[in-house]
C-alpha cells in the first residue's frame, strides 16, 4: 500500500497510538489501513467412497490438482463460500456436513477452513477455472499432483480416520515448501 | 475505497473480467482490490470451572463483557492470535486445547474463531482495552450483559455440553440484533 484508500495522500508505516504493530496510516485523514488474514474456503466433495478433485487451469499451481476452494467473500458465511466454490469450479452440488479441516499458513496470511461435503448426486464438470474435474478413491491420489499443502494435509487425514466422527482436524504449514506445493 | 493503493488514482466499481463480484478496480493501473472477511480469533479461558471474561473499555459494545478476542494478524496462526488476544485483553496465559465454536456473522463480514483455553495458573488483569476481567460461574453470567451474539453462542454451548469433547459448534448471525448486541 502506497496511497490511502480514503483520500488519496501517500500514507506512512508507523504504530499508532494504542496498538503494538506497525500499519499504513495516512498523515492527512488519519485512517489506519488494517492488513488481516484471509480465508479460503472450500469443501471435500465425496461421491460413493470417491473424492471430487479439480486441475488448476489458473496459477498459482496451474495443472496441479486441488479440492474446489477459494477466498471467501464478504457477505458469506464459510459454509455458503465452501458450496459456492464447489459449483464455481467443480459444477457440482453439496450437502455440507461438517467442518473437517482448519489449516493455517500464516507465511502467505491464509487460514483454509474444509468442510466435509457429500455430492447430492455424482454431477459434476470443469468450471471456468479448472482444466478438468474427476472422482479419485484416496488411495489413487498422486501427491506430488496436489495444488496445496491444506488439501493434502485434508486428503491424509480423510484417508486415515474417514468422515465418520465429526472432528476437525488442525495444521499448518509456517514457511514455503521445499517442493513448491503451496 | 475512494483511491487506488496502489498508484492513488480514482477507482471504479467494475466486475473485473473472469469474476462475477463487483470490485473496487483502478482504471490506471489495472490493480484490483478485493475486500474479503475478517477473522476474530479468541479464546474461552477455563479455571477451576470459572470463566474468564472482560469488561470492554473500548467502543463498539463499551462496558459490556466480552470473551477475550480481536482480529486477527498477519503472520500468526489462529492459536496464536487466540492466546495473544487473551494476554492483550485479559493478561491471562493459556494452554489452547481445541476450536470450540465457529460463528458466521456475513452481514459485517466476520468470522469468529474461539479456542477452549484452560488457564495455565489463577493469574489475570485487565489490559489496556479492557475496564476490568473476572472468573464467573457459568450459570452467574448475565446474557444481557454480554457484547457479542459469538460470546453467547459460546457460552450457551459451554454451559450445556462442556468441554469434555472436543466437538465444534457452528453458529450464525445473519442480521443486526434487535437488542444492539453485536
């Protein structure tokens, strides 16, 4: 950030009174230009024992698989943004259940929230950002084709301990992959 | 957002190509500025089967008594915010044990997170956002004092299921409250 918002004077990094971090505050208004997390939200979209996946056709990962997710908007709630996601770029429709996975990455200012999500029926299709979309049993899931590190941590912890109890299961990842997976 | 961030020229509503949101976009130099959600991170601090609550010495909700919680940072995990928040507002420590409660409130674009918290010792004081912070037995809190429809939904949840599973409860806020609780 180089101009404020609100008035359009260059704005200043410094602490204001009160607080204990260091934001972008315009010397001429006084408006303090918070900068906080943001979340994305998706589902895991299950279809008789199968997983819905979706192949990028947008960087960051293009060509990589994912579970259809995606930065929440204003005015939603996680569940409402974790369905419409599922249709925007899988096509396909969901009974959300329950939250399964809050994964944090604090190094890229994301928290992913993952419901566990059956398909109200076994439609689905590619979406304007997906090159392709396509039920996998777990055990078939390459890793090393997977977008991002809160998708792979979901698909693990599905495969090892299913959807049947409703708990949520947490990680994180705090610096860049070494293999580049987000 | 009158003026764009980045370079301060006017922006302008548009739905920017590929997107069917409205957006603030800058006519000059293409930036696009999306507005998302906000996390509130907190945490329900436990001792001996007393709760931890402040008394708010800030607006909005000032002098009603709240679960120590505020926004998010960048660069922290959920956790960690929550803990932070706790020792900012209430100087208390905590050993964060699990997510208890999710709570949507979409109509200002927040979502809540609180963490069960038992306290690691009997120590507390009111920080600088807070006119005083005390233990209560559950069943003394008084609703109608209380700043937010999250801390309620929480405490209601609390009062009747306890901690012992570490279940999450989901919960929503659609609209403004009829009684000016946020």
């Amino acid at each position: 950030m180089k101009y404020c918002s609100a008035c359009g004077s260059a704005v200043v990094r410094r602490i204001p009174a009160g607080d204990s971090v260091e934001r972008d505050v315009c010397p001429d208004c006084e408006t303090i230009h918070y900068q906080n997390p943001r979340v994305i939200v998706g589902c895991l979209p299950v279809w008789q024992d199968q997983i819905l996946l979706c192949k990028r056709a947008i960087e960051p990962r293009y060509g990589y698989w994912t579970l259809p997710c995606g930065f929440m908007e204003n005015g939603e709630t996680t569940a409402e943004g974790a369905a419409r996601e599922t249709w925007e770029e899988a096509r396909a429709r969901v009974e959300i259940s329950h939250l399964f996975a809050l994964f944090n990455v604090p190094h890229i200012n994301q928290v992913h929230l993952i419901y566990y999500a059956p398909m109200t029926d076994g439609r689905f299709a590619a979406g304007p950002e997906s090159l392709e979309v396509a039920l996998f049993s777990p055990q078939a899931i390459d890793r090393r084709q997977i977008a991002f590190r809160s998708v792979l941590f979901t698909l693990q912890q599905y495969t090892e301990h299913g959807a049947a109890t409703p708990r949520l299961f947490t990680g994180e990842a705090r610096e860049p992959s070494p293999d580049r997976m987000i």
